[in-house]
C-alpha cells in the first residue's frame, strides 16, 4: 500500500510498504478514506525536530472499518468512523475525567502514521467514533477536521473558558487557531479578536466569527488588545503555535483572573517564574483530547450547524504529499486534504 514517509528535513516521500495488520485483540484495521497534513508534520519537515529514522507520517484520519480484533466489541466492518490523533481506552481514570489525550494506556497515532491507504488503530473500541448516515464530501473534509484541528481547536477554547460575555483573542492562524475561532464563537463569546497577518486566512476567521483582526505581534500585539479591551486584556485566550513569541503573548493578551487554553505544539517555551506569578491567570492546554469532543462535533458535522472543513484550500492526491508540503511550509495552503 501507498504510504508518506518523511526520509529528512524537506524529503518528504510517497512507497509502497506493507499493509498493517492486527497486532493486539483491540486493534482494528481501516481503509482511510480522508487524511491530511497537520501544521504539527511542519516541525520535523524544517528540521526542528530530530528524525532519527525515515518515518511514517500522518494522526488525522477518517476511514471505513475492515478488520477487528478479537477483543473489540462495539464496531463492525463496514463502519465509517473518525478517531482522535491519540488511541485511548476511553476507561481509565484520566480518560473518565476527560482527557483522553494523556490516557494511561495511550498510543500516539503519530507514531503509526495515517497518510496511507490502511491504517492499524489500538484500542479501537476507546478511540474510534461511528459516523451516523452517509456524509456529503463537504461533511466528510470536516469529520476529516473533527480528527485533530477541530477538536484541538475546540479544547482550546473550552480549557480558556471562552463563553458568553467573554472576549476571546487568539493567537495563531493556522487551521487550529481558524477553528479555535468557530468554537468560541459556537461557546457563545461576546468578542473574538484574531492575531493574523495574512489577508485569506484573516477572511476566513470572520468567517468563522472574529469580530476583531489583530495584525501586530509581541508586545505591539499585546498592547493592541489591551487597547480593545478598556486596558482590561481579554477573558479567554488561546495560543496556537507554541512558540517563545507566541506563548508570552497569549499570556500578556490575557487580563488578570483570565484563562489561557495552550496547544501549540511548545517548542523552546519557557515561562519566568516571577512574570507568571503577577499575571494571574490560569494556564491548561497539552495534546488536546479530541475523543471527549468527539460524539458532539460529529453531530454538529452531520446536522450540517458547522463547516470546518473549509480550512483545506488545498487538496492533491496522495502522490503528491511532497508538494503539500512545501505549499504548508511555504504558507500557500493553510491545510492539506491527501485524497486516497
């Protein structure tokens, strides 16, 4: 079968390996159906993450059930089903509590790469959701998104507790931020501010219900939304790059007694002690738990109340993944749909 494989930095390529196969009695074996890049792919394809070996890429995915294990029992092939980008047994203490992101049993769907024809997912019962009815190709992008942006999107803006009364700015305007957006705004927030430099993606985030577009960065970026706002800063904020930049900034955006949701994948953040114990504000973010959004989101997809799918401006056949790439490494796409 047909898989991307990251070989180094910007070697990006499409082989022919081995179709996967049940390895433990909770795994089940699906036909991918939609896949796509994810701004996270980006971090080792610019070479700010190590590769220690040629990798199988790919953590977003929708697909039709073919093979089960002996141990699962609430699937059946033929399902068309949607799963987080981390497997969990959905019964754990921590998956109980709603974060099934860090259950302890958990396997990273990274680690087994979804940009592929097939595709083994562990604990399948726990991390697999089933698709009611057979979904338009517009419904089917967005379940695509439900698998990661969306539901890290929407965690985003839960953990920053936007809501009613609240303004909400968001820095980063990457598919997750985009759609961070589309969640306070659903969460009924009163104000949404945008941190975003680039006219298309900025279009699709009043789209989406900002109500303000921010274009300035660091402290200008701060200083601006503390203008917006009275002085005040904003209720909710929700970092979505994971940058040094980014992070300071969505803390010093935030009014004392705010809350900020971070998912931005963090590289080389560090927080001073000092700076953080004056701002006040509460911090939760870290690999979001799609599974718990999961059965909500895929309603609102098939009752046809929200289309997050529209953050792919760009769709290629698989054979073509080292152009998608380039184009999200080059900031021509936003995000990447690889049809099968």
């Amino acid at each position: 079968m047909r898989a991307v494989v990251m070989h180094a930095p910007g070697d990006v390529r499409v082989e022919e390996v081995e179709p996967p196969t049940i390895v433990e009695p909770t795994d089940a074996i699906i036909r991918v159906t939609a896949t796509c890049i994810c701004g996270s792919d980006l971090w080792p394809y610019r070479g700010l993450e190590r590769l220690r070996r040629p990798m199988r890429m790919g953590h977003e995915y929708v697909g039709i059930v073919e093979e089960l294990g002996a141990e699962v029992r609430d699937l059946r092939v033929g399902d068309l089903v949607v799963g987080s980008f981390v497997a969990s047994d959905n019964t754990c203490e921590i998956c109980r509590a709603g974060f099934q992101s860090r259950c302890a049993h958990q396997v990273m769907m990274g680690s087994i790469g979804t940009q592929s024809d097939r595709a083994r997912i562990p604990l399948a019962d726990g991390t697999l959701v089933k698709v009611p009815g057979d979904p338009t190709p517009e419904q089917l992008r967005s379940l695509l998104a439900a698998s990661d942006v969306l539901g890290t999107g929407w965690f985003a803006a839960v953990a920053a507790q936007a809501g009613p009364g609240r303004t909400v700015a968001v820095v980063g305007d990457g598919a997750v931020g985009l759609l961070a957006i589309l969640a306070a705004e659903r969460l009924g927030a009163e104000r949404i501010i945008a941190m975003s430099r680039h006219p298309d993606r900025q279009a699709l985030a009043r789209r989406f219900g900002a109500t303000d577009i921010v274009e300035e960065r660091g402290d200008e970026g701060v200083a601006r939304i503390r203008e917006l706002t009275g002085g005040y800063g904003a209720h909710s904020t929700v970092e979505a790059v994971g940058t040094q930049e980014s992070m300071l900034q969505a803390i010093g955006a935030t009014r004392p007694g705010g809350h900020v949701g971070f998912v931005g994948v963090s590289h080389g953040v560090e927080l001073d002690g000092h700076d953080l114990f004056f701002a006040t504000v509460s911090l939760l973010g870290g690999p979001a738990p799609v599974r718990r959004f999961l059965p909500e989101l895929i309603d609102l997809i098939m009752t046809d109340r929200i289309d997050p799918g529209v953050v792919f401006d760009l769709a290629l056949p698989i054979e073509q993944a080292a152009e998608g790439y380039r184009a999200m490494d080059e900031r021509r796409a936003t995000k990447v749909l690889l049809t099968l």
